[in-house]
C-alpha cells in the first residue's frame, strides 16, 4: 500500500509538469496566432488615396497609433491611412495631425464635445458642411464626422486653411480651437494669444518634432 501511494505521489508532480508543457505551448500557439493574424489585418489594409492611387500602410505608422491611441490594428491602420493621405495632399506633417487628434479625441472616433464638435478632429457640424461644398462632396448630415477617413480629411482641410491665413503655427493651432475669427481679433488688437491648446498639441507630437 505505502508503495502504491508513493508512486502516485512521484507520479503526480511528472503529470502536472506535463499539463503545465502543454498549456505553455497551447498559449504560446495561441498568442503567435493572434499576433500573425493582427499583422495580416495591419498588412492587407490598403489605403485609398483622394487622388485614386493606393498605398500600402507604413507598419512603424500603424504601430506608433496602436500605441499613441490604445486602439486596435485595424482602426490605427485605417487612422494611418487617413492621415498619410490627408497628409499629402495638403502639405501638413503627418506627426502634427496625430498630435491634434491626441489632443482633441485620443483617437476616438465617435467622441462628441459639450459644444457640438464631432469625431477624431472634432469638427464642428457646420465646419464639416462647409468643407463639404467646397470639395465637391454630399453632406449627409453629421454622422459623416464620425467616419474616420472623412473627419481626418476635412479636419486636415481646416488646418491647412488656418496655416494659410495665420503667420505662425502657433497662431493657425490655437485658431484650431478657438476659432480664426477670435484669433484674428486677439492679433489685431495686439492682445496675448492663447497657449494652452498649442502647448498641448506640441507637447503630444513625437520628440524632435516640435516647431
């Protein structure tokens, strides 16, 4: 009898060393398969650009929104797209309309402000209608401002508007938030310029790329 317990008692640490290997490797399985099937996700999403052309995703781009925004491959993917393209086409950094959607929603797509402004760069339904005529598109109302793609491109628009009438960046950021018409009375009566709103936007693009 004493010989029976003490097998089953040398046998039991070798069986749970065994369930402990084959939990491991089922884990491990599991986790690389998540990871490949992310970064097919991330791989296969091709951006496609205002101008017809398409562009495979920068991965480092994708990677940096996953971290900056705490979302997921396939939102920071579509993010990365938009963003590249809205980019492009109006001669704005990449890192700096990151940097305003960090600060305006931290990557939320469907956030609504107190005031009304709506999505990633939290546009106002009436700035959104605006920058709809004057691209030539249908607006259908303001759940346009909750599609990623759209409120990047018109934020995008708005900002380069601002960086074409303003002298600064300072000035064209803090107009971003304030509004231009505000701003542009501050400076014609000489008056100090808000700087909350642009230190934060400059606070959140990525070191070295301030100014």
């Amino acid at each position: 009898m004493e010989r029976k317990i003490a097998h089953y008692l040398g046998v039991i640490p070798i069986t749970l060393l065994l369930l402990g290997c084959i939990w491991t490797l089922l884990y491990v399985a599991l986790k690389e398969r998540v990871v490949v099937e992310q970064i097919e996700v991330i791989e296969q999403v091709v951006v496609n650009c205002s101008d017809g052309h398409s562009q495979r995703m920068d991965l480092a781009l994708v990677d940096q929104i996953i971290a900056m925004f705490r979302v997921d491959g396939t939102l920071a993917a579509e993010i990365a797209g938009a963003v590249h393209a809205a980019g492009r086409i109006n001669h704005i950094d990449v890192q700096l309309i990151l940097a305003v959607i960090k600060v305006e929603s931290d990557g939320r797509p469907r956030v609504r402000s107190k005031s009304g402004a709506l999505g990633l760069m939290q546009i106002l339904p009436s700035t959104g209608k605006e920058l709809a005529a004057e691209l030539g598109e249908e607006w259908t109302g303001n759940e346009m401002l909750f599609e990623v793609d759209t409120n990047i491109r018109y934020g995008t628009r708005y900002l380069r508007h601002l960086f074409n009438r303003f002298d600064s960046m300072q000035e064209a950021i803090a107009a971003y938030n304030w509004g231009p018409g505000h701003i542009a009375g501050r400076i014609r009566r000489q008056e100090v310029l808000p700087r909350e709103y642009p230190i934060k936007v400059m606070a959140a693009l990525p070191t070295g790329k301030e100014g």
